[in-house]
C-alpha cells in the first residue's frame, strides 16, 4: 500500500533512507515552482475530479476526488518486488535481476532513465494553456488529470536518480525543471516535446501517437535488469492507459461530430466542426512525429542496451529466443535515389521492432476511427502514413516519401505538402474553433460528447469546479 502520511507518499519505505528523503524533499519545492510556473497554472485554485492512487494492486488502486493541483499527491509507487526475478533478454538471460546500478552499465542506464524523463515535463509545459480552451469540463478533467499523472510519472524517474546515481543523479534530477518545451537555448531533448501543442485536436493526436510511444518505451523499459527500474515502469503503464483512452475516444468523438453533420448533408465548415481531410493530416503530422522518437533504425546504442539487459522488447516472454544473436531483420535503405533491403543483425534493429509494434497498435486505433465513419453511412476512411514519412531521424531523415512510403523527389514532396501536412490555413481555422465550454453537460460544436462518464459519474457532472 502507499503511504500518504508522509511528506512525499511512497511505497518504498522512504523513512528509513533519511539521507535519499532529505534529499528528494528539497527537491520537492522545486517541482512545486516548476508546476506552478510552467504547468496550467491558471488553473492551479480550482477543484478538479482526479483519480489518485491509493495502492499499486490491479483492483482499486486509485481513488476518485476533488483536488486542487498544486495538492495533488505526488509521490514513489514502483510494483512489489517478484522474489527471484532473472534477467529475461541479451547476454545475462538468466542471471538473477540487478537491485543496484552495474557500473558497467551506469552511463548507459542514467541515459535512458534521464530521456524517459525529460518527456514528463514537457508534455505538461505543451498543454499549460489548452485549458482556456477546453471543449467541456469532461475534457478539460481529462486534460488535468493526464498533466498531473505525467508529473507523477516526472517523480517516478527522479527516485531513480535520486536513489541509484548520487550526485549525477541529483543534478540530473534539477536540469530536468530547467529545460523548457520549444526553448530555442534549453530545449526538451527529444524533437516531439517541444512541438507546439495549441489546439485541442493536436492534444487528442497527441495523446494517441505520442503517448503511445510512451507506452512502447515504458515496456521496453519494464523488462529491463535493473529491477528498480521495471518495477517502476510498470506501475507507471497502469497510469498510461488513461492518456491512450484520452487520445483515442477524443480523435474519434472529433471524427463522430465530422461524420453526424455529413450524413446530415450539412458543411462541417459551415457548422464549425473539423472537416476530415484536417484531421487526416493532424494524424499524419503527429504520427509522424512520434516515428522518429524510437529513434535509427539500425542502432548500435539499442543492439547495446539488448545486449546489457538494460533495455528489452516490448512483450519480450512473447518471443522464443531472448538472446536474439541468430537471426536478422530486413530494413530498408535509400541507395542512389531508389529504396533498397538489407539484412542487419536483430539486436542492431531493436528500435525498428518496438516502431513495429507501435505501428499496429496504431491501426487498432485507427480501425476504431473507421468504424465511427462506417457507422455512419459514409465511405471516407482514415490511415497511417508510412513509417518512412515526413522522417526526421533515422535513415529516412534526408529523403522525401508519399504516405505510402514511395521516395519521392524534394519538388514533388513539396508540390503535395499541403495536401499531407496541416498548414498554416488549417492549424488558424482549427484555432479558431478552440473557445472555452463551461457549461455543465455542453460540448463545443466541433467534438461530440463521450459515451459515458469518468468513474461511473454522468457527462454532465461537474468535472471542474470553476
């Protein structure tokens, strides 16, 4: 169970490491500042329903209360310890799962923990001022209930340096409240988080892609050999799901209101919805984006974390053989202007197997899009782009390709942009639909209300108090 008596809640006996509470608690005041400079600040004295977790058990782990933000209860929760864990990939198969730091490993380790980092923050510093324009109170709940878990998440990483790598760990630990979103001199350190995220359609795209990314890392991560690490990661899935949820629904609740106005012969335009062919390229922009995040496709830097043990497959007790040494994995490459296959050792292609399991994952997404179009009676349908799209890291990063991968020449990428991408004239109109709806039980004209409510409460509860 968590401890909520104690100053930071945890389920990590925190009271009996003095030295690792002191040194978390005047962090503490940081992060404070941090929320409440950079998060939705105007916010900060409202009342919100939130989910806050009670215990990391499957059943009732979380309970359902107004909060202000700023009190909300950030805290330490990993998954109880298994007795006996191995290592289950790479070249330690077997042996018995690390509880401290193997210095061979440490830079290695520090590396991943910092960058999973990194994204929390910057993902509440994108969304800080979409709550002015929030559809409804159900959604702007949903906006506030997903910056405060990735705080949460933000806490969960800062333990482990705190915990595991002294005073590189600590300094980490305050370079991650000083690097800003977008900052042109301090930016985050992935590219997606500090793209402009200013309209609630780029949030619910958003959520879906990058999340989703979010989620494929924090399982490679849940494998790892360090335990402190697994533990944590998967306790922070069970957290994740939620934002999915939110991407997903709120792409297909836009979509839903699009298709009830076509079937009704009527101009989403005119309506003030979002046309379809808009949302299309916020998809193809913001999965794009996300693409990159799981960085080269061939990459010594994943064969090494396999091979360590520090970072594994998504699903890994899915696959036969967990040393991945005899087989290899086609990719494909840009040769003299035309795309050509090569067969690169599997541990060198660990970023494309994880981008492979996003990708489906993605079409589960996108197949329940469909179905909302089909519904209604209308032959429009939604896609991915290829992964090879709008690439900005890896071997695709200096080529032009169509949505369906084909390399194209920079004139002819060029000539259809504006079909693919969002421009200047789509991200001004879709803004200009983003006005603040405040009502108990109102949705804005161009989202559709949900199903059903958040913890079993109707649509028209009062999610915020404002």
């Amino acid at each position: 169970m968590i401890d909520y008596s104690q100053k930071i809640p945890n389920n990590v006996d925190l009271s009996h490491d003095k030295r690792l509470q002191r040194a978390l608690e005047k962090w503490q005041p940081d992060y404070i500042d941090w929320w409440r400079s950079m998060g939705p600040t105007d916010f900060n004295e409202k009342e919100i329903y939130l989910r806050t977790a009670v215990s990391v058990e499957k059943n009732g782990w979380a309970q359902f209360d107004y909060v202000q933000m700023p009190d909300y209860r950030w805290g330490i929760f990993l998954q109880p310890a298994e007795a006996g864990r191995t290592i289950g990939f790479g070249d330690h198969q077997g042996q018995e799962a690390w509880q401290e730091v193997p210095g061979e490993y440490r830079n290695w380790l520090r590396r991943l923990i910092v960058t999973q980092a990194d994204t929390e923050p910057a993902s509440v510093e994108q969304q800080r001022l979409l709550g002015h324009t929030a559809p409804s109170l159900y959604d702007l709940r949903n906006l506030f209930q997903v910056n405060v878990e990735e705080g949460r998440h933000l806490w969960a990483m800062v333990y482990l340096l705190h915990s595991y790598f002294g005073r590189d760990g600590r300094e980490e630990a305050s370079e991650l409240l000083e690097r800003r979103s977008g900052n042109a001199d301090h930016p985050r350190i992935l590219g997606t988080f500090n793209e402009p995220c200013e309209d609630w359609l780029s949030f619910f795209c958003f959520a879906m892609f990058t999340d989703r990314d979010g989620k494929f890392q924090l399982l490679s991560l849940a494998e790892s050999g360090f335990d402190p690490l697994a533990r944590t990661c998967r306790f922070m899935l069970t957290e994740e799901a939620h934002h999915l949820f939110v991407g997903q629904t709120g792409v297909g609740r836009v979509i839903k209101r699009t298709a009830e106005l076509l079937a009704e012969g009527k101009d989403p335009r005119e309506e003030g919805a979002i046309p379809f062919e808009v949302i299309q390229k916020y998809i193809h922009f913001w999965c794009s984006s996300s693409n990159d995040l799981y960085g080269a496709e061939v990459s010594s830097n994943g064969a090494n974390f396999f091979r360590s043990g520090i970072k594994g497959r998504a699903y890994e007790d899915r696959y036969e053989d967990h040393q991945a040494l005899n087989d290899s994995y086609e990719i494909t490459q840009v040769e003299g202007g035309r795309l050509t296959t090569e067969e690169v050792p599997l541990r060198n292609a660990m970023n494309e197997v994880l981008r492979d399991e996003f990708v489906k994952d993605n079409l589960k997404g996108v197949e329940y899009w469909n179905r909302i179009v089909e519904k209604a009676g209308l032959e429009y349908r939604f896609r991915l782009p290829h992964r090879r799209f709008n690439r900005s890291i890896g071997v695709y990063a200096n080529h032009h390709f169509d949505l369906d991968g084909n390399i194209i020449d920079a004139a002819a990428f060029e000539a259809k942009k504006h079909e693919w991408l969002p421009t200047d004239e789509d991200r001004e109109y879709v803004k200009s639909l983003m006005q603040k709806v405040t009502e108990q039980g109102k949705y804005a004209a161009w989202i559709s209300p949900p199903p059903k409510g958040v913890n079993g409460q109707p649509i028209d509860f009062e999610y915020v108090r404002l």
